[in-house]
C-alpha cells in the first residue's frame, strides 16, 4: 500500500522501538548513543521482516507478534554483540 518508501518509514519508526526494548532487555548499561541504537533496530526490523516473510509469518491480521519477536531477538544480538556485551562474559 505504501510502497517502498513507507516500508523505509515503517522501519526506521519499528527500529527506534525494536532498538529500544533491545536495550531494556540486555542486562546492565550499554554505552551507545541514540543514532546506533536505531540504526541497529532499523537493520533488525529489515532483516526480521524479511526472515517472518520467509517463514510465512509476515502478514497477519492485527499485529504481527511473531514478527515483532524475531525483530527483537535479532535487535538483542545486535546490541548485545554493538556494546561488548556477549564478550565480557
């Protein structure tokens, strides 16, 4: 319906809040500013819909909770691997 550039829009908005919980969700303090936090959600948003259409998951009626936990999940790795949070263990 949007076209690419509302897909664009659409990740860039999903990432600042997928890049968010990321950052909630890992324990402690991530040293990181605002721009990579959402740079990093936004490649979590992209990749994680990519990989929900992958696997059928991607468009639901109402919201897309599969989709939403994949984009997390990889949102998480991003920010825990960003940080050095998986290398001071």
């Amino acid at each position: 319906m949007f076209g690419f550039i509302g897909t664009i829009i659409g990740a860039i908005f999903v990432g600042g809040i997928v890049g968010s919980l990321a950052r909630l969700l890992l324990p402690g303090k991530q040293k990181m500013g605002f721009g990579a936090t959402l740079s990093i959600g936004f490649v979590a948003a992209l990749i994680g819909g990519l990989v929900a259409q992958w696997l059928g998951v991607g468009s639901t009626s109402g919201i897309d909770w599969i989709k939403l936990a994949i984009q997390v999940g990889l949102a998480v790795v991003g920010v825990g691997f960003y940080s050095g949070w998986f290398f001071k263990r």
